[in-house]
C-alpha cells in the first residue's frame, strides 16, 4: 500500500510504500535528507515524528537518547513508515544535495602511508563528472570482495584531480584484502557522495576540526577547501593517534600552516612507546581541545574518526558553548545493524 511522507515546510511530498523507512522514501524520491550510517548508529537522520504509525527498528543508543525519543525524536532510517506520516526537520539548515553517481575507476595508486593506513587514488573512467562537498564519502566495491561496498570518506577536496581515500588495514576484513590483492589499474566501482558532515561554506568564522586516525581523511578535505575558499577566521586541526608511527600526513599539514597563518594544527599522541620530544603533546586528542579553549561559541566543529573519540569531543564542544546545529560528525561507525531493543511508537 502507498502512503505519503510530508516534512514540514518542504513542498514535495514523498511517496512510500508499506514499511519502508523515512530515509529509503525520501532518497529514493531525490528529497535532500541528513544521514551517514543508514543503520541506526550515529543520529544523523534525526527528526520529530508528529503524525502517522510508524514502527520503530532496532537502534543504538548512542544514536537517540531515551530523553530524544520522549520528545518523539525518531531516526528516519530506522522508522517504518504503515500510513501517510508528517515529519518535521530538526534544523531549519538546508542541505546540499550533488547529482549520485556510480561510477567506474581506474586505480592510480596504492601507497602505505603507516604500518595500517593506505592511501587509494584513482582516476575516474566512466560516470562522471563526480561533485561532493568537502567531508563527504564514496561506497567503494572491489571485485575480490564479493562487491560488498565499504565506506571511505574522499581525503582529497572538490576540484583536486582525481579521488583520494585513505584506509585502516584491519585483520580478516576487507581492507586485509584491499593491501594484498589491490593494484595499479585494477576497476573500482565507486558511488556517491554520501554523508552530511561536509564543510559548511557560509560559514567564515572560527572552525575547529578534529580527527581520530583515518578521520584525517574527511578533515583534510574540509580544511583543505576552507583554507582554498580563502575562510579568514582561525581554523584549528586535532589529530589523534596512538604513537608516532601511526603519525601521518604531517609533512603536507604543516606546509598548509607555513602558508596560512590562520591554520594551526596539533598532533597527539594518547599512548606514545618511547619519551616524546619537541612540539608533540600527548594525552587524549579531547584533552588537548579542552585545555587550549575557554569557549567554542561561533565555531563550527568538524569531527571525524572513531565513534568513542567522537562522542567524547562532542561532550567537550557543547560544554565549550559551541551549538549542536554547529557540530558535524562523521563517526567511523561499523554497517552492521545495532544489537539494541526496538522502539514502537
């Protein structure tokens, strides 16, 4: 049976079909809507459900507080939709929607950037041209993986030839068999983009970025074209990780800094094997934003990289006075559906 989906204030209705969620309804009608995970895990798709039966699936509660949900808060990708339904936005922010596309690409690089992380570049074939805004990601499908797609954040920024992505080697996943079996030339099949923790380009003010790990990937792209739109407010980078070795990046982050006097940027260490000497601080990445600030109000923070680090700075940003609709999160959440009760409303 079909029913309709409204979001207030937006004039198109979106059509669906018995059971579908929200999320599904409006992608697959070309509507603009906040996600990521699309599996219940990081609360991007966040709405208010005001009208109609829905059924809630499983979700993490990390994703939706019980305190959200009593102000009827539901997750568009995990709500079923069983009749016509009214939905409002949480924020009145507009979202910027790029042409999807799936595409096919030629490998041009497999570099080891650390003992785990590689750097993929690929040239695009056919399906093009390929648009995203800084902090966005790409599903990437390899052939010897059963074209299971995985999510990569794009390293590289809109306009820079090419796609770049970086990526965490992780034992008996796909990423094992992305560093043993991927070469120079090999096909990807590549679509996108998707995800809403993009660089917000209005914004000229302060910005803070921090990055965990391979979240260094979507956080070098936003600062990236920040500092090439010319952002004159001060832009601060974080980036944790646990020892030296796992350091990578730095030689290009700090020639940005010699040539932008507005960007500073800071490597941690949280668990460094040998003394750390010069201008490396250690201690948790978190640490050090909530030591360097005494107030965040008119930033926009960027955050990228494990969920723990993300959920951490997050606390840490709201207690600094920066407001939720100004934070933007891309938490390095696994696909799999959560192992949570179900919610029914």
């Amino acid at each position: 049976m079909s029913h309709t989906i409204t979001i207030e204030g937006d004039p198109q209705t979106v059509p669906a079909e018995d059971g579908e969620t929200i999320l599904a309804a409006a992608l697959r009608n070309g509507v603009g809507f906040a996600y990521s995970c699309e599996a219940g895990n990081c609360g991007t798709c966040k709405c208010e459900y005001v009208s109609g039966e829905i059924f809630e699936l499983e979700y993490s509660e990390h994703a939706l507080s019980v305190a959200e949900r009593a102000r009827n808060v539901v997750l568009a990708c995990r709500t079923q939709v069983w009749s016509d339904v009214q939905i409002r936005r949480l924020s009145a922010e507009e979202f910027v929607v790029h042409p999807s596309r799936v595409m096919q690409c030629r490998v041009t690089e497999v570099a080891a950037l650390t003992h785990d992380v590689l750097r993929l570049r690929f040239a695009i074939d056919t399906g093009g041209p390929f648009t995203f805004s800084a902090g966005q990601f790409a599903k990437l499908e390899f052939a010897f993986a059963a074209h299971q797609p995985r999510d990569y954040s794009m390293a590289n920024a809109p306009g820079e030839p090419g796609l770049e992505f970086h990526v965490r080697v992780l034992a008996g996943g796909v990423s094992g068999l992305v560093r043993d079996q991927l070469k120079v030339g090999d096909r990807v099949r590549i679509s996108g983009p998707f995800g809403t923790s993009y660089l917000r380009a209005q914004h000229t003010g302060p910005i803070i970025a921090v990055a965990g790990g391979t979240g260094l990937a979507p956080i070098r792209s936003i600062v990236a074209a920040a500092l090439a739109a010319g952002v004159p407010g001060p832009i601060h980078l974080y980036f944790g990780v646990r020892d030296e070795r796992d350091v990578y990046g730095e030689e290009e982050l700090r020639e940005w800094q010699k040539r932008h006097p507005n960007l500073h940027v800071h490597v941690v260490l949280s668990e460094p094997a040998a003394p750390v000497q010069g201008r490396r601080r250690t201690g948790m990445v978190t640490d050090a934003v909530r030591a360097d600030f005494d107030s965040l109000a008119g930033f926009h923070a960027y955050l990228a990289g494990p969920p723990v680090m993300v959920d951490a700075a997050g606390e840490i940003l709201r207690e600094k006075g920066l407001s939720a609709r100004d934070m933007h999160a891309d938490a390095f959440y696994s696909a799999a559906p959560p192992a949570q009760k179900a919610a029914a409303a």
